[in-house]
C-alpha cells in the first residue's frame, strides 16, 4: 500500500511540476540573467536619472559600514555610466534588461505548464520591464518614509502587498493573460511570504557576510555573496509559483 501511495505521488501533476521546473537550477538561471543582463540596465538607468544605486541596496538590505563601501568598489564605474552608452549601445543595454524578464517568463511556463511562444512575448517583456523599473523607483522613494512613520513593520507589511502584487501582474502578463487572475492569487501570494522572508534573513545577515567575504577574499568575494542573494530571489520565485499551484491543487 506504501509503496502504491508513492507511485500516485511521483506521478502527480504538482510533482512533476516541481520536477519540470527544477528549484534550485531554474533559480541559479533566473539569478545569472539578473546578474549579468539586469544589472548593468539598472546601473545605466539610475545613473540616467542621477540615482545613487550603491545608497539605494544599501538601504534597502540595511548594509552598514564596511559592507556599504565594499559594494561600492564592486558596482561603481571610474566614469558617469549613463553618458558613456550612446547610440547603438542602448539597443544592447535593453535587450539585456528584457532578458530578465524572459528568464522569469520561462519559469512560470515551465510552474503553471503553459506552451511557451518565443519572440511573440517582446512587447510583454518590455512593459514588465517598464512596471519593474517604476516599481523599484517607487520603492526607493517610498521605503524611507515608511520606515520613518510605521518602522520596520510597517516596511514589512509594505514589502509583502508590493511582493504579492507584483508578482500577480508579472504572473499574467508574462504568460499571456492565459490564466485568470483568480488562478493565479495563490502563487502571487506564496511569492510576495516568500520574497519577505527573504528581505527580513538578508537584512539581518547580509552586511555582515559581505563584510566577512570581502575581508577574506576581497572584491570577489562582494561578487559571491551578491550572487548567492539573487539566487536566493530566483529560488523564491520558482518556489512561490509552485506553493501556490500545490494550495490549488488540494483545493
């Protein structure tokens, strides 16, 4: 009788969801694309708009100190980042930016098993690409004076609306509008728990893990840590989607 339980179970649509898409795999490609494609458009973005990217991640994971000045020897340019991409270079610098958004729009195919249709998706791409960008400039400004009148509480409860309608949005638009918003609320929900507990571990551990790498291994080791948290957001991605079709599918 065990072993019949077992066989149901490996063959389950929700596991071979969760085989399909690979926790920890689909979150180290989602966390590359962020790394090597999204990064350097934001960098290019805030530095267009006269942004100090180093002050805003720093305020937002509550870096102190030493943790706060190594991360600027790995993200700051010798020269104004924004006035050095001219032309043809800011072609490149948004296709790398729509990559991000075509990892994640690979993850949630792969969760919610939905047939993925390719270079069709680019005008979706870019307006997830235009929502992120003012979703974290609204952040940046926001944060702060949240902070002041509720605390980190209130930052919290913040964190956790934003995350789960973001990523609500990010769910259906990525996929084409195919499921119903009502489908897809119990993902977008797991998504924005998850991506608070996240917030709250990093903050408390992620200054001074740079801090420690930084003095152990130097700037590569700034590089380590900062990968190791977006991998940890792709994780929380991949995962949220599929806690949220497991609480459906037990519905």
């Amino acid at each position: 009788m065990a072993t019949g339980r077992l066989d149901r179970l490996q063959q389950s649509a929700l596991v071979r969801r969760f085989q399909a898409a690979d926790v920890v795999n689909g979150g180290t490609l989602f966390a590359a694309a962020l790394l090597l494609c999204f990064v350097p458009f934001m960098l290019v973005i805030e530095s267009l708009f006269g942004r100090n990217h180093i002050a805003v991640f720093s305020s937002r994971f509550g870096l102190t100190g030493q943790a706060v000045r190594a991360v600027a020897l790995v993200f700051t340019s010798p020269a104004s980042t924004a006035a050095s991409v001219t032309g043809l270079s800011w072609v490149f610098v948004i296709l790398g930016g729509i990559a991000a958004p075509a990892a994640l729009q690979n993850v949630y195919e792969r969760v919610f098993e939905v047939e993925g249709r390719g270079y069709r998706h680019t005008p979706q791409r870019l307006i997830w690409l235009a929502a992120a960008l003012g979703m974290i400039l609204a952040t940046d400004w926001v944060q702060p004076w949240l902070n002041g009148i509720g605390g980190s509480a209130l930052v919290g409860l913040s964190s956790l609306i934003a995350g789960t309608a973001f990523s609500w949005f990010s769910m259906w638009l990525l996929l084409g509008g195919r499921l119903a918003w009502r489908e897809l609320f119990p993902s977008a929900l797991a998504t924005g728990i998850c991506w608070l507990g996240l917030v709250l571990a990093f903050r408390l551990t992620l200054s001074g893990t740079i801090t420690s790498s930084y003095t152990k291994y130097g700037t590569i080791g700034v590089v380590f840590v900062i990968m190791s948290l977006f991998i940890a957001m792709g994780v929380v991605v991949v995962l949220g989607a599929l806690l949220g079709v497991a609480w459906r599918e037990r519905r």
